[in-house]
C-alpha cells in the first residue's frame, strides 16, 4: 500500500497517509485539526540499497535530512 503526503489547507500541518489507490483521497483528514480540506503534495523516491554510507544518528532516525535517502547522496539534493 502505498504512502501519500498530504498538507492540510487549513492548519498547515504535513503528515502521511496509507492508501489503495487515488480514490480514497477524498476521506482524508488532518491528523492534528481533523479538517477535510487537504492537498496531496508532490514526494520524493527513496530507494532501498544494500548498504549504507549514512552515520549512525541518520540510521536511528535521529538526523536532520529533509527527505528519506538524501544521506546516502541518492537523491540529488545534497
């Protein structure tokens, strides 16, 4: 199932949600303000490799990277 970012239109938050396909965005709901008024933003790749060249605080989670895989110079953005 795929993971589709959304921001909502009323209090700004961004958050994630699970869903089968393109037809169930329309039940979507801010997590933080329950409002139904929400935008699916645009979302990188991040592509699974067999190692890794990241430090040990960006394997926990812990680091700053913007986007999943952006440590591991994937992404283009670093």
């Amino acid at each position: 199932m795929p993971i589709y970012e959304f921001s909502c239109k009323d209090c700004g938050h961004k958050f994630e949600a699970l869903r089968l396909s393109s037809s169930g965005f329309k039940d979507v709901t801010c997590p933080k303000c329950l409002g139904k008024k929400v935008a699916k933003q645009m979302s990188t790749f991040a592509p699974a490799t067999g190692g890794s060249s990241a430090s040990g605080a960006c394997e926990s989670g812990d680091c700053e990277t913007p986007y999943p895989g952006c440590s591991s110079g994937m992404c283009g953005m670093n």
